[in-house]
C-alpha cells in the first residue's frame, strides 16, 4: 500500500497531527482509530451514538434515555451474594491477616457464581447481563468491600469479556469453566516505561518451533507492572508484539506458575512474581511480573489483534467502575449522615447546618449521577447502540464525583475521616486511582471530543486541511521547517508568508469541501431558527418532557438545547485554531468538560425520573449543581482568556523544560518507583 492511499485511510485527525508535524502522535491514533472501529464492529454496534445524535442530530426519542427495570430475578440473586459477603464481614473472615480479600469471602460469594456472573451459563456460569453485574458491583462496593467489586469487575470484563468475544471454542471451554468456578484471572498491559500506552508495549514473543509454544519476554523496564489479581499459581492474558520489532500486538492467556524461578541450566525461563507496592486497591492482589523466555503453549494465543480486545473489554470496565464509584459514594454518604446526626456543631447537630448538608447532597448526586450514566451507557450496549463519547464521558464523569465527594465527606466528617479505621481513609488511594487506571480523566475526555466530533470533522473539514498540506510543502514536494509551516490562515499568516497564504486562501475558495461546510452551516442555521419557539415555550407544553416529574423538566429541556449548541462551539474552535486545534488542549478540554456535564444532567434527570420520590430530590440538586457548572465552562467568550492562560503556562513550561526554575531546582528529587532504563533524575 503507498503512502498517499494510507493517508486517504486516515481519519481527518490523523492528517491533522501529520500535517502540524506531530508525527508519532499520527501514528498512534491512527492505530488507536482502528482498534476501536474494530471493538465497535465486534461488539454489533450499529447506530450513531446517543451524544453525537444530541449534538447533530437527528433528536433520540426521550425514551431511549429513560432507563428500563431491572429483573426481579436478578435482584434476588444479588441480594444473596451481599447478604453472603456482609455475613463474612461481620464475622471478621472478609480479610486476611495482611489485609488482602480472604479465601473465606471469596468461597461464601462463589456458592452464587459470582465469579461467573456474566459467563454464560453453558461455560458454568450464571449468564447475567452486564447491567446486572453493575448493579451488583455498587452494592459490593457501597457495602466496604470495594476490593471485592474490583476483583470481580477485572475478572469479567478486561478477563473473561475478552475471551467470550475473541476466543476459539476450545479457549472458551478450557478457561471460562476455570473462572465461574474462581480462579483469578488478571489482564497485563502497563509497563514500567510506557504505563498503559499500548501502541508503545515492549513486551514481546517469538515463536519457538521447537518446543511449538511462544516465548514472553518481558524483563527490566518491560515487566508487566500494577497487574491486579495476578498471583502465583493464576491465569493470566498477556498484550505483547508478535515479534521484537513488530507493531501488531497480541494477546495470551497462560497460567502462572506457583514459584518464581531463574533462567538457567536447569530451567529454560525466568519468571518472577513480587508485589508491586501500590496503595491503591489494598486489598487486592496487585504484582509486578517479569517473564524471560517464558514458554506459552500455541494454542492460548487469541486470535485477534491485542489492542482491539482490549478496547472492546474496557467499554465495559469503564461502565464497572462507574458502577462501582456509585456505591463507593453512597458509602461516604452514610458514613457522612451517621457521624453529622450524633455530632454537636456550634449551634446544635452538625446534620442541621447548610453546608454539611450540601456536602451530603453532593455525594449523593454524585452517586446518582455515577450511576445513571452506567445503566445509560450499558442500555445504549444493550441496544447494539455505538458508545462513542458516551463510555468515556461514564468513566470520566464517575471518577470526578467520586473525588469530589470524598472531599465532601471529610469535610463533614473532619479528622475521623483520617482514622485508619474508617471506611473513607480505607478507600481514600483508590478513588483518586479512579481518575488513572483505564485512561487518566483529562485524556479520556479529549479522546470523547475527538470520537464524537469525528463524523463532522472528516466530512466538513477536509477542505481546510488539504489547502494548508499543499502549502506546507516546498517545491520538490518535502515538508516545510515548524518555523516555515502554516497552522492556520488568518492575518497573522498573512504578513508572515503573504505568497502562500493567498494561495491557500484562493484554493479554499475553490473547495467543494468549503462549500458543503457553508452549506450545512445555513442548514443547521436555519433548523435551530424554526425550532427556536421548542426553547420559548414552556416547559410543561412540550410533549417530550410529558413524562418527567415538573421538578425535572426545565433541566431536561436545558441540557439538550446546551448540547445541540455545542456543534457551533466546536466549529468556533475549528475556524480559530484550525490545524493549531491539534495542540491546544486546554480549550479542548474546557469543551469536553461541558459536554459531560450536559450528558450528566440528561443522565441523573432521566434515572430520577422512574425513580422515588427521595431520589427525584437528590436528582434535581445535582442537575442544579451540574448546570451551575456548566456556566463556568464557557468556550468561545472565553477563549481571549484561554490564550492568554496558554501564553503564561508556555513561558512557565520553557522555564521548567530547561531546568532554570529556581523554584525547585534546588531541591533532590526523590527516586521514582519503578524506575525504567534511560529514566534520568
């Protein structure tokens, strides 16, 4: 294949990247691109997303975003397992001496399959659905046993989720049985050097046709590092290059041997198996593994490409830790109310003072609105619906209220909050783990931007693009130096290179790709006009929003017109950083912020609205709360401010980059743990 039909493959953001010169970025998305487009087909998704769709149109029926009952089977099934996992709590056996879950806990939840509740049922699994197992994940967490719901969720998302989608029968057979029956089974992607970047995984194996097995090779700053459940003895799925120097990764499944061992005259691989020292996740097993000429047999290879399984899996290991996230913040909310009812304040219980009771109004919108967005995005899952935006919007939006709230409560609660004892101290290390493990948050809202934007951008904004990668070029075709390229036409470009600007900007005139933006600008333009009295009218006359409580209809009703705005802030953006939009992530940022908490308001809105008459309340606080928020993230009025942040945050950066920042250049830094080969202190 030629470079020029690759290029034409490439989504508009990839040409983006290439033609401002960030090369390594190109070819990281661009794989990226792929794996999910590939997740996405795998997993039967067919419609346009829900936020897209409430972005650009066409508007979803209301319905599809009110929630659907959940199987009074399924609740009784629940109900068992914590009834189970609280009666071994309460008898001290949850916990082994050095704190880790015990083999006690995990035998009382497993007489229900709790290890296999989404297995299916012909592999001796329970054959729940994935709404069922979020349901279940919040109670476990909501009820202190957070590692409980961790382990759990590992092993049937990123563990047997892959498996069931990818693996051969014969795989299926041979390790889903394992897993109902509750053997652990982790899934080892980060790495010392390159953490979670799987496009950079050192890890690799070679086939040897001798013993006709691979062998993983993993050692020094390729070990595999913070690799929940895996142990001594466990099953485990590898991501590695198939080859030393190839790009396409793989995906293993092996077992674990019971002891660590050296390569040597009487053994042919190393391997080792050591704690990796987090204070995340407690009490969960949590390892850093190095493997050396380790041999896996031929057949416990998955037959697909290993990045695509994992984005497939992590669509549902988002919406677990959102589940999750919901019953850690219903925990706060407990501990909360319990310690401000029997506390005295100045001036009588602390329960009867505005400000704590705000703060416990905010954790349970946080929960609320954790939750809602779970059982949205594992709805829209259910219905063959795309996820894009939306699945990261669910973790983002989870992992944010879950600090916040814990902020929440310790200001409730005060000092105590601190205590070892307490259930908050406890969980304290693995909420703000939240916002790192399977993508950290700012990241994954600047991957939803891209994603939901992406339809529009590769049909509207080709023009644009294509104009500033001819001008970019010199006369034999090379690229022109960064001080030589053009990123956007304006009359800054203008005075600099007069020459090239006009000829890009008489090139653009000429685009049909300008013309067809034109005219879905006037088409857009004139749509919202006529829908314009749908936002004047009021609210209790609109058909839509006939089945929501009148507490709830006013937020619905502002969510969605805020969201079907956010199309002309995004082209605001286009036209005024253009190709520079590719490096300006505070804005991007800002935009994506805004964009989840409107997605936030709809979710908590609709959830409340099927709900109780105590969680309608709880629902129209955080939608309040959300939409004061949503104030605060003004894009486009804002982005003279914005720039002149950039500007400051560049000269700090500069100073920092080139070691002259006499305000830390003075002191030692302290080791990094886990350190990696050419890592310089």
């Amino acid at each position: 294949m030629t470079k020029q039909s690759e290029d034409s493959q490439d989504s508009i953001s990839v040409r983006a990247l290439r033609s401002s010169g960030n090369l390594k970025y190109a070819e990281e998305l661009a794989a990226i691109e792929s794996a999910e487009k590939a997740a996405d087909k795998q997993g039967g998704k067919r419609s346009t997303s829900l936020v897209q769709r409430l972005i650009y149109g066409p508007q979803p029926d209301s319905y599809e975003m009110r929630p659907t009952p959940s199987d009074p089977k399924s609740r009784i099934h629940k109900e068992q397992i914590i009834d189970a996992a609280k009666d071994c709590l309460s008898r001290g056996q949850a916990f082994t001496a050095d704190g880790k879950l015990s083999s006690e806990l995990r035998s009382a939840v497993n007489e229900y399959n709790v290890y296999g509740y989404t297995i299916p049922q012909e592999f001796g699994g329970a054959g729940s659905s994935y709404r069922e197992l979020a349901e279940l994940e919040e109670d476990i967490a909501a009820n202190g046993l957070g590692g409980l719901a961790v382990e759990i969720s590992g092993q049937l998302t990123i563990g047997a989720g892959g498996l069931i989608a990818y693996g051969s029968d014969e795989q299926k057979s041979l390790f889903l049985p394992l897993l109902a029956e509750g053997q652990l089974m982790a899934f080892a992607l980060t790495e010392v050097k390159v953490g979670v970047n799987a496009k950079k995984v050192s890890t690799y194996v070679e086939f040897d046709e001798a013993n006709d097995c691979w062998r993983l090779f993993a050692t020094g700053d390729s070990n595999k590092l913070y690799i929940t459940s895996a142990k001594h003895g466990g099953l485990i799925a590898v991501v590695a290059r198939l080859g030393q120097d190839s790009r396409k990764l793989g995906l293993f499944i092996t077992q674990l041997p019971e002891n660590d061992s050296q390569k040597g005259l009487d053994n042919d691989f190393g391997f080792s198996c050591q704690p990796s020292g987090t204070e995340a996740f407690q009490t969960n097993i949590n390892s850093r593994l190095s493997f050396d000429n380790f041999p896996i047999p031929e057949s416990n290879r998955i037959d697909a490409d290993g990045l695509e399984v994992l984005f497939y899996s992590l669509a549902m290991g988002r919406c677990m830790l959102s589940a999750m996230s919901a019953g850690f913040q219903r925990l706060y909310a407990s501990e909360a109310v319990n310690y401000a009812k029997h506390r005295d304040g100045v001036g009588g219980r602390v329960i009867n003072h505005e400000l704590p009771q705000l703060s416990i109004g905010q954790i349970l919108g946080g929960a609320l609105q954790s939750r809602s967005l779970c059982h949205l995005s594992l709805q829209q899952n259910e219905q063959h619906i795309n996820l894009s935006g939306l699945r990261d919007i669910t973790k983002s939006a989870a992992a944010g209220s879950l600090l916040e709230s814990l902020s929440c409560a310790e200001r409730v609660i005060g000092g105590r909050s601190l205590n070892q004892d307490s259930p908050v101290s406890a969980t304290r290390a693995t909420a703000h783990a939240f916002s790192i493990v399977e993508g950290e948050n700012d990241l994954i809202i600047l991957g939803m931007v891209r994603e939901i934007t992406s339809n529009f951008v590769n049909t509207y904004m080709t023009g644009i693009l294509t104009v500033l990668d001819e001008i970019n070029v010199d006369s034999q075709g090379n690229p022109v130096s960064d001080d030589k390229r053009i990123l956007s036409l304006g009359l800054k470009s203008l005075f600099k290179f007069p020459g090239r600007s006009l000829r890009a900007i008489l090139k653009l005139l000429i685009s049909k790709s300008l013309w067809a933006l034109l005219a879905w600008m006037l088409k857009h333009a004139i749509l919202d006009i006529l829908a314009l009295p749908k936002r004047i009218l009021p609210v209790s006359w609109r058909p839509r929003y006939a089945k929501l409580p009148p507490a709830l209809k006013a937020y619905a009703r502002y969510a969605e017109s805020r969201l079907q705005d956010q199309k002309w802030t995004y082209l605001g953006l286009n036209i005024f950083y253009q190709l520079r939009l590719t490096r300006a992530q505070i804005p991007l940022l800002i935009f994506g912020k805004r964009i989840e908490f409107l997605m936030s308001m709809l979710a908590v809105v609709y959830a409340g609205s099927v709900a109780t008459e105590d969680i309608q309340a709880v629902a129209a606080l955080q939608a309040e709360l959300l939409k004061q928020k949503v104030k605060t993230k003004r894009v486009l009025r804002s982005l003279p401010a914005i720039e002149k942040l950039r500007r400051r945050l560049q000269r700090v950066s500069g100073f920092v980059k080139s070691d002259d920042c006499s305000m830390i250049n003075d002191i030692e830094p302290h080791t990094i743990p886990h350190a990696w080969s050419d890592l310089k202190n």
